[in-house]
C-alpha cells in the first residue's frame, strides 16, 4: 500500500489486518496546495511501514518522499531476524538518501531535494524506529499518547528549520530506537500536517476511538482544525489474537 504523489484529498485511504496488527493508512493533499509532498507506505508482508514528507521550499519535495517509498519496495528475504531486517531498511533509507543526493548534485544547475522520513519495521510486538526530520511516531496505550522520536529543528528567526533529512548530504544521520507495541496500545506515524494542526490530546482521544480508519480520523480532526498542510497517518492498532 502506499500513496500516489500528486494524489487528491483522501484519495490513499486503506485499512488492512495483518497478524496482530489492523493498519489504517490515509493521506491528503492540503488545501490550495499544488500536490501532496507527503508519500506513505505500507507493507504488512515485509512489515515495513513509513511516512516521508518532502521538503517545502526545495524542489521536487513530491519527488523526495516518493523515492524513499520507492527504495522500501523492495522485499526482502522472508528468512531474516529482526535485526537483519532493520539492518536492510536502514540501507534502503540510506540508499534513498544517495539517490536524491546525486540527482540533485549531478544537475547542470544543482540543488538538494530532500525530505523527512520515519520508518518501522515490525515484528510481533516490537518495532525499531529509523527517523530523520520532523516526521514523527508516537504510543497511545493505556490513556497515554508518548511521543517516541525526537524532532530535528532548530528555532532561527522565530522559524523551524528542519536540520537533518534524507537527501540533503551525503552522509545522513537516522536516529534510531526499537520499542515494545503492546496489546491494545496503537503506534502513529505521522508528518507535521497533523501535529501540527491537532491538539495532543485530541490525537489521543482520536487513537482511542473504535474505528478501523483510525488514519482517516486523524485527517478529519486535521480538517477541523484548519490545517493547511499536507497530511498523513499510518496507524498500527494491536488488536492481539490471529487473522
């Protein structure tokens, strides 16, 4: 599963179970936006799941985050543990980062193209966390809505400057932790189109709710809150138990 760049509101809605997990994904184009810079994807067979927003202001931001989507495609052998599978999307997050990196250097005029990206890989009741920028993943379980990953900003003139990001060096620094998903807890993956317009604790109550299209909720509370940005969600509810 994964997002179509360009794709109109609410166009990428998709709700899937897979092993413990039901996923509800959901992205849309904000308003008066010219195309949607954010890209998700999702791969409940790899269980590879991630949310890339390309850079405002940087060209091609679009085509940044869809080439992190196109580098984790890729399947990898079923056989591998846990770890050598973090090990392998940490080098398709790394390989995405030299392919948009030479693009934008190799130009006859060159410039970065970049985007944030936060990626887990999921297994059972765990998974490891690789983020750049201000994409973000949180944990909602037992009335608690944590926030796992840490933003790379720096306030300058009042603005946030996004200062770390897949496709900008050659060199990226990913952040890096693995977390325990416990049975009714649901882990979020989300771009700053959504924490940026809705309140924690309205992220919260919204994670809670029973709905399946728990991605798509967090979009609606977006659009009332007036967001203007690009949004997207991926949300891993551990429902326990066997498809």
């Amino acid at each position: 599963m994964q997002a179509q760049p360009g794709a109109r509101p609410y166009d990428t809605v998709r709700v899937v179970r897979a092993g413990v997990f039901e996923i509800s994904l959901a992205s849309r184009q904000g308003p008066g936006r010219e195309n949607n810079e954010d890209a998700v994807f999702s791969n409940p067979e790899t269980g590879v799941h991630l949310v890339a927003d390309g850079v405002g202001g940087l060209p091609y931001g679009e085509v940044a985050s869809w080439e992190i989507v196109q580098a984790c495609t890729a399947i990898h052998a079923a056989d591998l543990s846990f770890m050598d599978r973090l090990e392998w999307l940490e080098d398709r997050l790394l390989a995405a980062n030299h392919t948009l990196y030479q693009a934008g250097m190799t130009a006859p005029q060159a410039f970065t193209m970049a985007s944030t990206v936060v990626a887990a890989q999921v297994e059972d009741d765990r998974a490891g966390l690789f983020w750049a920028g201000d994409s973000r993943a949180y944990l909602r379980h037992h009335g608690r809505l944590v926030q796992l990953t840490t933003d790379h900003v720096e306030l300058r003139d009042r603005r946030r400057l996004v200062t770390r990001l897949v496709g900008a060096t050659p060199d990226p620094e990913l952040d890096f932790r693995i977390v325990q998903i416990d049975p009714g807890a649901r882990l979020l993956l989300c771009t700053d189109g959504i924490f940026d317009a809705v309140p924690p604790e309205v992220i919260g109550a919204t994670l809670d709710l029973e709905r399946r299209d728990l991605a798509t909720a967090l979009l609606e509370a977006a659009d009332c809150y007036s967001g203007r940005d690009d949004a997207t969600a991926i949300v891993l509810r551990h429902v326990g138990g066997t498809p």
